[in-house]
C-alpha cells in the first residue's frame, strides 16, 4: 500500500484526489490546504491540515500547487522523509529542494474542477531521481492510468510546450470564433460539430494530413474575403495562421516534388 499526502487545494488537486482515492493499493491519508479544511469540493472525510509541521508520515507527497510557488514550498519540506514530487509539466525536477527525494507525476490533461474525468485515460509521465523511488511512481501511476510515461525534466518540458498549442491555443481559437459569433449574431453552436470532428480526425488521421480549408488550398480570395471582414487582433491571428499554414504545404508539396 502506498501512503500519498496532497498538498494543495486547485483544479490539479481535486482530480487527483478522486483518481487517488479509487486506485488500488493506495491510501491517500491526508490533504494539506492553507486554508486547513477540506471545502465542499474535496471529499470532507479525507483528513486536512494546513500546517506542515503537521503532515503525517507518508511514502509520497505530492505538490499540486501553482508552478511559480513550486520551489519556494518544496524548501519547506525539508523534514520529510517520503518521496516529494510536483505535478507541473514546466518546472523541472531539479526546482524542487536538493535535500529532498525527487520527483514528477505531471498528469497530461486539462482540469476543471466538477468536470468529471476519466483518469484512467490520462496520461501520466514520470521522473525521478532513482531506480527506487521511480519503481514506486511506475507503481502509483500504473493503478491511477492506462498511460505511463518516463521522461525526463528536459523533455517533458517540449511536451508541455505541445500540449500548449494542442490545448491552450487551439481553446483560445474557439475563443476567438464564438466572439466573432457573437459580433456577427450568429449561433456558436452551429461550430461545436466541425469542432468535435475534428478533435476525432486527428485519433487516426495525421493533423497535417486533416488540415482543411482556405490556408490549406492556398485559397487566396478567399482569405482576402475573410480579412475584410476582420479587425485588429482577430485579423492579425488569422493572417499569421493563413501564411504559416499554406507554407507548411508549399515546403510540403516542394519537398515531394524534389523526392520524385
């Protein structure tokens, strides 16, 4: 049995803690919140404490706090005698204290607290600094997911980069075009199909092979249709993302062009 202590109270925090709660073979005994209770959407039997004088014995903690206190709070857990490990996909092993067992647990999803999760199809990559104390996170991930992954601090780092453009910025472009919805006094929902087969697409089709549209046709009165119609910012995004795209598949077709 693997005794977990969760130090934080966020979106990462809540999800972690139904995930661990379910998993077999693990025990997750208590959550510290600087606040010190246990709010309506944490389970209120799960013990709770925000002094960290007070954090019981336990052979992992896991920090699931903001990445720019990461560094900073883990020097305050230089008694612990337990593995300690950050969540973040950004901030590399490393930032945590040196007097500490170190490691990740940085689970690839994104988070919203009461949006239920299926935890089992997250992945989850790990890192640390030994054989043993990998063993354990192999362990812990393997009854949590479906999906685990080692990597080191340097490529996880290239990997949260990805997930960015995957994730962070394609959901401002959603953004983006329910604005522009809203301006026109158009439906949103009208989209949310074409967004939705796309986000299935690209489970057996390659996304350079998926990409459609004017960019991807070199489509150039279109585009010029679609300017006119667009101001500032919103213009400024879709004329980079329109020039980037259809030079992706110049290169792409030049390149074929040079093999033949």
């Amino acid at each position: 049995m693997i005794k977990v202590v969760l130090l934080g109270s966020g979106n990462v925090a809540y999800h972690l803690a139904l995930a661990l709660k379910s998993a077999d073979h693990v025990d997750l005994i208590q959550r510290y919140s600087r606040n010190g209770n246990n709010n309506s959407s944490f389970d209120t039997s799960l013990p709770c404490t925000n002094q960290l004088k007070d954090l019981e014995k336990a052979d992992l903690y896991i920090i699931a706090i903001n990445d720019d206190s990461i560094s900073s709070f883990s020097k305050k857990l230089q008694s612990l005698d337990g593995l300690v490990v950050h969540t973040s996909g950004s901030i590399g092993m490393k930032e945590l204290d040196e007097n500490l067992r170190r490691g990740v647990f940085y689970p690839v999803q994104s988070f919203t607290i009461h949006k239920k999760i299926d935890f089992k199809k997250v992945p989850l990559i790990i890192e640390a600094d030994s054989k043993e104390d990998l063993q354990m996170l192999q362990t812990l991930a393997s009854a949590m997911s479906d999906q685990v992954f080692e990597l080191n601090s340097s490529e996880r780092e290239k990997l949260h980069i990805s997930a960015v453009f995957a994730n962070n910025f394609s959901n401002y472009m959603f953004a983006c075009a329910d604005a522009l919805c809203k301006e026109f006094k158009l439906p949103f929902d009208v989209l949310k199909p074409i967004i939705l087969e796309t986000a299935k697409k690209i489970q057996n089709i390659d996304p350079f092979e998926a990409q459609t549209g004017p960019a991807r046709r070199n489509d150039q009165a279109t585009i010029e249709k679609h300017l006119a119609l667009l101001q500032e910012e919103k213009k400024e995004i879709y004329q980079l993302l329109s020039k980037a795209i259809t030079k992706s598949y110049q290169l792409k077709e030049s390149d074929n062009g040079k093999k033949l």
